[in-house]
C-alpha cells in the first residue's frame, strides 16, 4: 500500500511539474530566439527573453525602452537574428536600429535588392511596401546596411524589409552614408568588431524633388526625417564585451542633415552621444556602467 501511495505521489508530482513547464513555455509565446536574438514578438503581451550575451544586437542597450507589444505604437521592438529596432506605425519607419558588426557578417553574397513589406506587424497598421516611396525623390535608406550582413542569402534579404527604410535625400545616402559604411567595414577587416546604433529625428528633408515632410500621399503617410545619425563603438576581436568598453573606447558619432546638399565628407559631421540624446531623447549605452557611460557620452571622435 505504501509503494502504491508513493507511486501515485511520484505521478501526481510528474503531472504538476509537466503542467508548470507548459506553462512557462507558453508565457514566453510567441518570442522565438534564435542565438541570443529575438525572431519575432509578434504582438505578445508577455516580454520576450532577452539575451545580453556577446554579439547580440542589443549588448548596448534599448535607447528608448521599446517593447513588442501593439500598445506601443510608437516604439514597437522588432528583432531579428540581424538587427534590432524601434519600429514607429506613426512616421512608418525606424526610431533606431541597432546592431553587431564582425567579419563573419560580412562574406560574397551579392545584394538582393528584394525589397518587400514586413508582413509581421500587428493586423491593423499599415505596411510600407516596396513602391511607397517611388517618385518622391528620396532613396529607400536602409538603417542596417546591406553591405554589413553579406554572409548569407538571408541575412542580406532582411535588410530590405521596409521596416528597415527611411526616405533619405540621395547624396545623403548614396555618399556620405556610404563612405561612413565602407570606411566602418574596413576597421572590421582591421580586426576589430562594432557595435552600431543608427536613428532619425525630425520631419521634413529635401531630396531630388525639393523639400517634403511627407510621401506616400494618398495613404498612410511616411514621415521624412530632419537629420540621421549614427553611434559605431568599436572594440578589437575579442569577448567579454561589454565589459571591454573603456574610456579608450573609439566612438563615432555623426548627426546629418537629410538633404542633396549634404556634404560627402561624413568626419564634418562628427558630434557627440550626449548631443544625440539631447535631440532625440533617448538613453543610449545605457547597458554600461553610469561612471564609463558618462564618459563616452562626450566623447569626440578625432580621425
């Protein structure tokens, strides 16, 4: 009678702990992570596990504490394995995109030029498509490059989501926003890895048909920034990175105007995080230490 009870004690046990697991596998529905990455959150009221391991596209932090949940229409958190943002369902583009730069993100795969809607927005907001912003004179500005996720099909594919757009002046991209790509990608062949932050502010900006606050009329409208900047914290190959940040710490910050007048040249545009953050109201860096992240904050850049 005793090894029946026990037995039936075992069972019951076994049912519980079961009935618990499913439980907590289901509070974390639907975050899939993927390495350390969020896939999609989908429009979940639960947070989704976060990861601030190396190379995570969010080691740095959330600048303006967005969530994937719909309620924050303003900055929604989508992620996946290769970039982070804040998504805004009122301009229709990016906050801010953050991501993890090092030479295995960078191989032989050739552009895609696929862009496409993001079709995993909540149901009810509108989903900039690949022809929103024909004839409006600005480019289709990618946030996360292109060029900075060319190890696989995939990769490359993900950055022509429109969620990853801004309607930025063409000189502007095509230019200046390239030459500071380029030139970020040859210190990651250097032997160093990155860790890069890109966001707007601001409405209204002049591509090749003058100046517009606006496109896509006719439906939802797209707002065009004021300025575009950039914060690159780059560290040599290595881990245990966040806590290799110091006060030695190379920081590019630049802030641009979004127009064709803009100069090629990105160093005349170096500024500091703490003047992005007075302008945007964001708390970037805000994964380091209070004292390191004061310090970095004003730090200059002198290439």
């Amino acid at each position: 009678m005793k090894r029946f009870l026990a037995q039936c004690i075992i069972t019951i046990s076994i049912v519980i702990v079961n009935a618990c697991s499913k439980e907590a596998i289901n509070t974390i529905k639907p975050a899939i992570v993927d390495k350390g990455n969020l896939i999609d959150a989908g429009s979940s009221t639960t947070m989704p596990l976060y990861y601030s391991s190396d190379d995570s596209n969010m080691l740095l932090g959330d600048p303006d504490d967005a969530q994937p949940n719909a309620v924050h229409t303003e900055k929604y958190l989508i992620t996946n394995p290769y970039y982070a943002e804040s998504y805004n369902n009122t301009t229709h583009c990016p906050n801010w995109t953050s991501w993890h730069l090092d030479a295995a993100n960078m191989g032989n795969i050739k552009r895609k030029n696929n862009f496409r809607a993001y079709d995993n927005l909540p149901q009810t907001w509108y989903a900039v498509h690949e022809g929103s912003y024909s004839g409006s004179g600005f480019d289709r500005g990618h946030n996360c490059p292109s060029g900075d996720r060319t190890n696989s099909s995939e990769a490359n594919s993900s950055t022509f989501l429109m969620t990853n757009m801004i309607p930025q002046a063409p000189q502007n991209n095509q230019l200046t926003w390239e030459h500071l790509e380029s030139y970020t990608r040859s210190l990651i062949q250097a032997g160093n890895e990155a860790y890069i932050i890109m966001g707007a502010y601001g409405r209204g900006g002049t591509g090749k048909n003058g100046y517009m606050e606006t496109i896509n009329d006719g439906r939802a409208q797209i707002t065009v920034p004021k300025r575009i900047w950039k914060v690159i914290v780059i560290i040599p190959n290595g881990t245990n990175d966040l806590n290799r940040i110091n006060k030695n710490t190379r920081i590019i910050t630049i802030d641009t105007p979004n127009d064709d007048t803009v100069d090629p040249d990105w160093k005349k545009y170096i500024t500091t995080i703490q003047a992005i953050e007075a302008a945007t109201g964001y708390h970037l860096l805000s994964n380091l230490p209070a004292s390191m992240r004061a310090i970095l904050a004003n730090k200059i850049d002198h290439i």
